[in-house]
C-alpha cells in the first residue's frame, strides 16, 4: 500500500472510531451539566453549577467546563489573571454559547470595586478594560460588586448599588452593546438583605448575587422570593460553607453534593457559582447537577455542622462588627482567613488583607475581646482575628 492510500485508509479508520458507539459511551460516562435553569426575565438558561473564575488557572479549564456543559463563567478584573485567561480561551469558543459576568472594579489585588463617586467615564473604562482582556465584544452582565462588604452604613451603600454615574454607565454600554444587563452582588457582613431588595424592589437589576448556604440566613429566602415574583435572577455563591470538609465523605456521600442540592432545592435559584481550581473539581461537582437533596444530604450537613460550626464565621452576619474598640474589620479579615486556610487562595488572601485599613493587628494584645462575647455563635472570634493576622501578614 501506498504512503498517501495508508493515510487515508488510516484517517477513515479514525473518523469511524470518532463515532462509534463504544466511544461514544466512554465520552458520556463523564460527568456533565444535567439541568440549565432561567436567569430571570433575561431569556437566558445557566447551567446549575457553574464555574467561579477566582482561581481560573488555565484556558484548558474553560474549554474543559465547556464541554462538560457548564456555559456561564463569573470573573472580575480583581481576580488576578482571570479574565486574560478566559481571553485566551475566547478563540476557540462561540461567544454566544456561554454567559461571562464581570464586575465594576478596578485591576487591582481584591478588593477593587468601584467606591461611590466614581465617575461614569471610570464606570465605562472599567467594562471596556474588561473587553479587552477577555477578548470578547460584551458582557452578559456586569455587578455592582460585594454591596455591603467595605461600608457599614445602609444609606450610603445603598446609593452606591443605585448611583447615578453608574447607572448612566450602562444605559451607554447597553446601548453601545456593550452589556446586557446589570446585577449586584453580596457577601454581606453589612445589610446583605436590605442592600439586596433595595435592588430587587428597584427595577434596575435583572440578577442578584448573595452569598447563600444551609448554616445560615434566614432572611434571604424572603428577598429570593420577591426577586423570583418581579423575574430578577438569583445566583448563588459560597454554597460550601467555609469548604472545610472536602477530602472527607460522610456515610458514602460527598459533601460538596449535599450543599449544593441544598441550595438548588430552592426553586427561585437560577443556579449556583463555584470556584473550580481543577479538572478533578469539574468532574466531582458536576456529579451533584441535576439531582435532589435526600435526607442522606440532610445527614451529611447536619454532621459539617456539628463539626465545624464553632469554627465558621457566618458570611453576611456581622451581629460582631460595631463592638470593636479599634474597629477592626472582623468579618472581613475572617472571610480573608476561610480564603487563606480552606479556599487554597493564600496569596490573594494576603493581598486582600494587606490593603485593609483596619485589619486584626491590634488583637493579639486585646485583653477585652467584645467580639467573642457577641458572636451569636459562639465562635472563639478573638482567636480566629489573632491566627488570621499571623497567617496572612507580610512578617519575614
């Protein structure tokens, strides 16, 4: 047989192999998106887990999610690399099969959000720099980002998530066809739940994003139904909990599963974001899309619970916060720690807690922790405050 007959002949025994049934059915024995769910009155479906780009390490990963079904990605310009990254994927993606969510922010080490004042020329420059480092012609929505994290006061937030500069900003880029909707987003620890419905109620945004899970918020349920009623998206992060038990399985059951079903047991919830390291992460929550929470769900949280719920500052409670004498930013710093010692994210962790102004120095030699006598759940908060500072400080 000829060289050139060989390579035909080789390249039919290919394409044939591409197709056969065995094939086939190895390729679909990987996990996969089961369910896609409505954002709203958008128009658009999400995938029910889908991936959090905080850590995003390589374009492979993007592609990798893609063909395992998950087609929304929730990045920042704060998020490192994380969007030049997705840029790097860009090319060898069709733009309108997957929904990119970005926030108003600065390039910056997290946090970068715009601060109230911002100037709508900023508010543009900050979307188009985005565009840039993704390579792509729009957003799907961009965030008002973590409304309630950096300022305790309800008003003053509050005219942050509707400010007019800003508000301005998108009807431009909206009509530049640069942005297709806005959002908000929360992690709390101040006002979570009014700063949320103040947006709900509002009518300007088509999606909110809150930091929901099974230890905790018992007034959100509240704001999701009225954000389902008016067609306004819930999207919902830090579902994990503090992700302090994920190399253990309880009684056969996986515990990132069990939150997950929790979360997605809740009809107003357009799906859930995750931050996704690796391929292995990929595959392990995608195993949860699409299936229902079951009392051995229920059994694997109730043990995290026992186990870890001394030891998990609640996101979004802040029942602490104005009782500090030096005013440290105690929720804050101890969301940064969870970044730190259960999330992997040491260095973003320590570049966050770097640029707080009121960080947990002052507490080692604090001999009236006020913080731990009001935590409502009995969290050792001094301790946790004094670990934090000597793990993510730039000491030599």
């Amino acid at each position: 047989m000829k060289r050139r007959d060989f390579l035909k002949a080789a390249a039919i025994t290919t394409a044939s192999m591409a197709v056969s049934p065995e094939k086939a059915d190895t390729a679909s024995a990987s996990p996969s998106v089961k369910s896609y769910r409505d954002i709203g009155r958008t128009g658009l479906k999400m995938s029910d887990i889908s991936f959090g780009a905080g850590k995003l390490s390589a374009a492979s990963m993007v592609l990798r999610a893609v063909d395992s079904g998950i087609n929304y990605f929730d990045t920042a310009p704060d998020y490192g690399q994380s969007e030049k990254t997705l840029g790097e994927a860009m090319g060898r993606l069709k733009r309108e099969k997957i929904i990119i969510t970005s926030k108003f922010c600065n390039s910056m080490p997290y946090p970068g959000h715009l601060p109230l004042g911002t100037k709508k020329k900023d508010y543009v420059a900050s979307v188009e720099a985005s565009l840039s480092r993704m390579k792509t012609d729009y957003l799907d929505f961009v965030l008002v980002h973590a409304i309630g994290e950096m300022n305790k006061d309800l008003e003053s937030e509050k005219k942050r998530l509707l400010d007019g500069e800003m508000l301005e900003a998108v009807a431009e880029l909206k009509k530049a066809g640069k942005v297709r909707f806005l959002g908000t987003s929360s992690h709390g620890p101040n006002n979570m739940e009014d700063l949320l419905m103040t947006a709900v109620t509002s009518g300007r945004f088509d999606m909110i994003q809150p930091s929901f899970n099974f230890l905790k918020f018992p007034k959100l349920p509240e704001v999701m139904k009225e954000a389902h009623k008016r067609g306004v998206g819930v999207i919902a992060m830090k579902t994990l909990a503090g992700a302090k038990d994920m190399n253990k399985e309880h009684e056969g059951e996986e515990f990132s599963h069990a939150a997950f079903k929790w979360v997605l047991q809740y009809p107003e919830i357009s799906g859930l974001i995750v931050t996704m390291k690796t391929a292995a992460d990929i595959e392990l929550y995608l195993k949860a899309s699409g299936t229902k929470f079951s009392a051995a769900d229920q059994r694997v949280l109730d043990r995290y619970a026992r186990r870890y719920s001394s030891d998990y500052c609640r996101t979004g409670c802040g029942e602490c916060q104005g009782y500090c004498p030096a005013g440290v930013e105690i929720a804050t710093v101890l969301r940064y720690r969870m970044y730190f010692k259960d999330y992997g994210m040491e260095k973003r962790a320590m570049e966050s807690y770097a640029a707080l102004h009121n960080n947990a120095a002052p507490c080692s030699g604090c001999d009236q922790p006020v913080c731990t006598a009001k935590c409502p759940y009995g969290l050792p908060v001094k301790v946790m405050l004094s670990d934090a500072h000597e793990s993510m400080s730039f000491i030599v």
